[in-house]
C-alpha cells in the first residue's frame, strides 16, 4: 500500500488525512483516488489525462512531474505527496 | 428566490468575484459578497428569468477551469457540471475509467456564459478556449458540445488571440431562439439560423491590419459585439481593428471608429433605455491602455454618426486597460455604465455618462463586468 499525503487545498476536495491506496503507477493511483473522491476529478489532471501545469507528484520525495509523469510505476514505492507548485502573483 | 430592489454589479477579477450591491437610485454602493478567493474569473452573470441564480466562469491557476452557480445573489456558491473537450462527457456525469477514450486537448478557459432565450428557460451557452460552444438545456446539471463549432472543417486554421484562443461573445436574437452569433478570437463572428446546426462567417467590412489579406471571410480579431437593444439586427462592434457597426445582422459591417483616430479597444455595451447609442472605451493600440491619459468613455449615436467624449481630461487622470468584458450597462433610464479596469478601479455612471463615480474600493484586476436585477432585467 502507498501512503499518499495531499496538500491542505487538496484536502478541500479529497481525503481530509492520509490515505492508502494500491496501485501500479501514478495515473492509477489517481484513477483510485479520484473514484474514492470524485471532487478530485480535474483538479490534478485535465481531459487529456496528464497533471496540470501547476500540479506536482513526488514520488518517495523525488518529483516526476515534468519528467515521467502519470506513467510513472510505482513499484516498491511508499509514499506519494501531492502538492500544488510555486506559481501565482 | 424572489426579486428584491436591489441593483447588482457582478465584477469578475484577477483574484476572485465580487458583487456590488447598490440602491435603486444607484447612489449608494456596497462591496458586497466575495468569492472564488485566488482564482481568475472571467465572467460573472446573472440569469435573468430566475432571480438570484448567478454563474461564474471561474479559471484556476492549479486545479482547472469550473463553473460556479449562487442561488442567492452570490452569498454561497456550488460548483455544477463544467463541460469537457468534444467527445468527453459532462464533468459531473460520472467518473469513468482510466481506460475511456481521452480527448488530445484540454479545455484551457471558460470565457463566457449566456443565458438562453426567455422561451428557453433552461438553456444556457457557454464559450470557452479553444474556440468550444457548449449548451446546457438543464441550467448546467449536464453540457452538449456544439459540434458545428467545436469541429468547424475550418478549426485548424483558426489562430488564437493574445488572450488565448477564446469563445467570447455569445449573443441571441431576442425575436428568435433559433438565431445565434457568436465571436471569437482570431477568427471573427459567426451567426447561426438554426440553432447552432450551420454557420455563417459575418465578418465583411471589417479589416485585419495584421494579416496579408486586408479583408478575409474570418481571421478578424472581434473583441466585443452587443445587440442594439431596439433593433434586433444592429450590432455594435469592437474588433482589434477598429469600432464597426451593422445593421443587417452583421453580413456587413461599417468603420465608424476613425475620426477617433485610433479605434483600438476592447469593450462595447449598448443600454436597452437608450437605442441606437453605443460605447466604447478607446485604447492606445500599442499601449493597450487610455492614451489620452486619463479615463474616457466614447458614445456613439447612430442617428446622427456622431461621437461624444463623456468624460473632462480632470476627471480621472492615469493610464487605465480596459478588457472585453469590461463595460456594462443596466435596464434603467436614464441607463448606468459601468466599467472595470485592469488596475482594479470600478467606475460607475447613473446617468448615461453626465456624472461618473469611483468606487471606493481597489479590486484586484478587474476581467468582467455585469449589472444584474435592475427594473427591467
């Protein structure tokens, strides 16, 4: 099981604490997150499946946002934070 | 939820939406309810056929575009059904599978919502970037693409604007609900005599001073249409290459903005009480802002083809944007105008331009600004 950790604006759409999940990668992880809390739905990622610009994944603290993305396997993974990046003004 | 007396300038900002309530006499004005904190919203409006329902196109730096309703003149809002790209289904339908056939593009911005027409009580249109039309005949509980534009044979021609490539104006024919115009940026209007089954480009008369080819069927940069209130067939026209108006249903448009010298803008409104004048707040066509340095708002008479500066060069000195939503007018006589700036200022005329006032309140940049609730709405 991965234990997922969201951020506090999340949390207003998601899981008001932690919450494990099972999965294979990234995308179906959000998949299961997404179905225990429908409210996430496009908030972390758009139409076409892939994370907002300002959405970020670490996975076991290294961030696969702008790199291997929802494709990312999670095998032997522990832990996923899921943030929203520096951005605004 | 019943009418009550009170007028209602719905202000969509940078950081959020804010309703300004003032009296009947529109002397006294408020800042009322906030909401949408943080995020960008284009567009505010109130829907007239049923009392205190407002929608907002609200636009998320992090988590996406929505659209947010108030049943209660913007007290407490709710997210309702936000349509996806053509072939995805309604936001708020269903959660379906990873596996379910993903559309290539997201929606990037919902840029305006329209009520339908008053035998339509249901309807409501919404424009969004990339040049999408969407209906709702259920007041937004579920969304259908207008596939004649959101698959236009043309579509991969199309060229955005600098704001993106926005659906932004959404007008209805009041003599009938099957007739429909629409705007968008770089591309021009479109109207539609079937309910939006097939369109007609309308954009003849108007220049594309950034285009080779000085006068194309689309291309043109429309940035604002309104309807004259008492004549259905004229338009009034802001496009990024001059102010224009039509009266035969936009097949052809007339340059009325030049002895303005530049006719660059971005805004246009045209007051029910008042027919046949229109206004518009001129730009510096670089700059983007009041060249005169000061506020100025233009009114046009299209009686007489003639222009009038409604504001003294003392009034509000400074540099002031203006964008495309940016102007409003309400249903009273002598009607408000009522105009939003980039630099958060709310400038506010009850009498048809005489005596203008600011709002004593700096919002944060100001996209969109609407009347809601006045007498006659």
């Amino acid at each position: 099981m991965i234990e997922v950790h969201l951020d506090s604006w999340l949390r207003s759409f998601g899981p008001p604490s932690n919450e494990s999940v099972e999965a294979d990668s990234v995308a179906h992880l959000l998949d299961e997150l997404e179905r225990r809390y429908p409210r996430l739905r496009f908030k972390l990622r758009d139409e076409t499946g892939q994370l907002r610009k300002y959405v970020r994944v670490f996975v076991d603290g290294a961030d696969i946002s702008g790199t291997t993305g929802v494709a990312t396997l999670l095998s032997g993974a522990r832990s996923i934070d899921i943030l929203h990046s520096i951005a605004g003004g | 939820m019943a009418k009550d007396s009170k007028l209602r300038v719905l202000v969509g900002t940078r950081k959020g939406t804010y309703i300004v309530e003032g009296d009947a006499r529109r002397k006294q004005w408020k800042v009322g309810p906030r909401a949408h904190a943080g995020s960008d919203v284009y567009h505010v409006v109130a829907d007239p056929r049923h009392p205190g329902d407002v929608y907002a196109a609200v636009n998320n730096t992090f988590w996406g575009p929505a659209i947010q309703r108030s049943r209660d003149w913007g007290k407490t809002w709710k997210e309702i059904a936000t349509p996806l790209t053509p072939n995805a289904k309604a936001r708020k339908a269903q959660v379906a599978a990873a596996t379910e056939s993903l559309p290539k593009w997201a929606i990037n911005n919902l840029w305006h919502i329209e009520p339908g027409h008053p035998s339509e009580s249901k309807t409501l249109y919404l424009g969004a970037d990339p040049h999408l039309l969407f209906r709702t005949t259920d007041l937004g509980e579920s969304w259908e693409g207008i596939e004649s534009i959101n698959h236009h044979p043309d579509k991969p021609k199309w060229s955005p604007g600098a704001g993106g490539a926005c659906l932004h104006t959404i007008l209805l024919d009041p003599r009938d609900a099957r007739r429909l115009y629409v705007g968008m940026s770089a591309v021009g209007t479109f109207r539609s005599e079937d309910g939006g089954a097939t369109w007609t480009p309308t954009n003849k008369g108007v220049e594309t001073p950034f285009l080779p080819e000085k006068f194309p069927e689309t291309g043109q940069c429309v940035h604002d249409v309104v309807a004259d209130a008492a004549d259905p067939d004229t338009f009034y026209r802001q496009d990024h290459g001059g102010m224009y108006v039509s009266h035969d249903r936009m097949d052809t448009w007339v340059r009325i903005g030049k002895p303005l010298g530049d006719d660059f803008g971005f805004t246009v409104g045209s007051p029910s009480a008042t027919p046949g004048k229109a206004y518009f707040v001129r730009l510096d066509g670089e700059a983007r802002v009041t060249g005169e340095g000061h506020f100025q708002v233009h009114e046009w008479t299209d009686k007489t083809r003639k222009w009038r500066k409604l504001l003294s060069p003392k009034a509000f000195v400074g540099h002031y944007g203006v964008q495309r939503e940016g102007l409003a007018t309400d249903h009273m006589d002598p009607p408000g105008i009522y105009v939003g700036t980039t630099t958060g200022q709310l400038f506010i005329s009850p009498d048809a331009g005489k005596t203008w006032k600011l709002i004593p309140f700096d919002f944060p940049g100001i996209h969109s600004v609407e009347v809601a609730n006045s007498p006659r709405a």
